[in-house]
C-alpha cells in the first residue's frame, strides 16, 4: 500500500471527502459493484432486504456485467434483492432507451432474481403524472418512511449529466428541493420530453448514494460539482443524504480537473 488506502484490488483513492478516484472505467465499476454486494450484505443481514435505485445512461453498464458475472453474481442474495430505477425515459421497456432495457439485459435477465422484485418505472404510459402516482405507491409498499416523511433506499445508483443533472431532475434547480412528492413527471426542455424520476428529496432520504462518474468529458462538471459552482447550484450539488452517505466513484479522465487543482 502507498499511505492512499489503495491496493492492487482495490486502487481507488480518496482525493476529496467522499470522492474516491480509480484508474480507470473498469476499476470504477469493479469497486462499485464490490460496494453493492457489501450493502446487500449488510441490509440484507439488518433488514432482510436490499432496496436498490438503478441509474440509467451509459455510465452504469459495466456494473451491472460485473454483477451479472459469475465473479460476483454468486455474492448477492438476489431473493431478498428490489430493484427500482432513480428515472425513466418516456419509451416502452424493449426500447433501446428504455433504462429498464439496459438494465435487464445486462444484469436483471442473468441473475435469479423474483420478476416481482423488479419494479420498472412504465414510462411508456400516456400519463406519466398519473405513473408517478403509482410509483409513490410501489415505494410506499417496500421501503421505510424517515422522519421528513420519505422513503429511503438503502442504495441510490446516480450518474452525472454534462450539465450536472442526476437522475431526470435537470437545472434550473430552484424547485426541485421543496417538493412534498416522491417521484415526478418533468417535462424538460432540453429533451423536449417529459420523464419519470425520484425527487431531490428522496435522493437525499437515502442510506447511500453512490455517483459513477466516468471519461474526461465530465471532468469540468465534476470539479463544479465537487468544488461548488458560483451562482445556482447545479442539481448533483444539492445531492446530500439527511442521514446518508454520498459517494463519487470517478476514473481519472473524469477526475482530471479536479487532479489538476490538487497537485
Ligand atoms: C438517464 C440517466 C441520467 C444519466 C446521466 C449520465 O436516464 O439518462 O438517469 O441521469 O445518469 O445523463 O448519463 P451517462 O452515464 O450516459 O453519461
């Protein structure tokens, strides 16, 4: 070991409270999914059960292989694992958009979990306001209250938009933190398309919130994010656990910028 932490299995190093740096995508996946079967193991033995946000994109492909892999695959107990999802596109689930659809065929078609235990965000629904409703419900039925009066996974997969959005939840940012609702039904310009997506607050509800970060064109987002931005804050700033942990898994192409200020 270097005095970092880090060893050959696990090379991330911490450079900032809660942002850890691996070398490169496939580091940043391989230690994010040795976390996720930790926390299964651990809510698992505490609560009997492991309530999981998937994050949709790019980015979180390779951990869903990895989980999916006999590696790692034999390590969950995916009887007592749920699967919910942080946000949605408006497609249907065979859609190559579709969250849902990269998430089953890169993991959830691979592992024996209970079809009951994976609870797709239908997005595909003409009334994605009423959809939101049903989903609060579906959470309502899995998950503990907190003492704001939201409910908390035990883990929150989160990427890192170019403009610093997370989840479906995209500046401006002045509304997204007093909301009462649990998951919500945007439109948003920038993608002239409304979306299904978990409230800032229910982010925020969370045991822990794990952001996977990755490639040298989110650099300079990521230094705002972690740094702070002048004016408005960016909504992966206002990501914060009440009771939680926050986490960036960041390769170094996305953490150059940040790299460059500490040396
Ligand atoms: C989505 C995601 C979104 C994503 C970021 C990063 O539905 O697109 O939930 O919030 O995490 O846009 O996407 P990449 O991982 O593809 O860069």
């Amino acid at each position: 070991m270097d005095g970092t932490g880090a060893t050959p299995e696990r090379p991330a190093v911490e450079i900032r409270p809660g942002v850890l740096v691996c070398p490169d995508a496939q580091a940043v996946a391989r230690e994010a999914a040795v976390r996720c079967v930790e926390l299964s193991q651990e809510f698992i033995t505490k609560e009997d059960c492991f309530s999981v946000a998937l994050a949709g994109g790019n980015t979180p492909r390779e951990l869903y292989r990895l989980l999916a892999s006999d590696e790692f695959r034999s390590q969950v107990e995916w009887s007592r694992v749920h699967i919910f999802w942080g946000d949605e596109r408006p497609v249907p689930p065979d859609d190559p958009q579709s969250n849902y659809g990269m998430a089953y065929r890169e993991l959830l078609s691979h592992v024996p979990i209970p079809p009951e235990n994976i609870h797709r965000m239908e997005a595909e629904q003409p009334d994605l306001v009423c959809t939101a409703k049903s989903y609060e419900k579906i959470l309502h039925s899995h998950l503990s209250i907190d003492s704001t009066g939201f409910p908390r996974f035990h883990l929150i997969l989160l990427g890192l938009g170019p403009e610093g959005h997370i989840a479906s939840l995209f500046p401006p940012t002045k509304d997204l933190l007093n909301t009462r609702e649990w998951v919500a039904a945007p439109f948003v310009k920038k993608l002239r398309s409304r979306r299904i997506t978990l409230t800032l607050p229910v982010l925020n509800a969370a045991y822990h919130v794990l952001f996977l970060v990755t490639g040298s064109q989110k650099a300079e987002i990521l230094r705002r994010v972690i740094e702070g931005s002048s004016g408005e804050p960016l909504p992966a700033e206002l990501v914060k656990p009440v009771n939680g942990e926050r986490v960036f898994l960041a390769d170094r192409a996305a953490a150059s910028a940040l790299l460059q200020r500490s040396a």
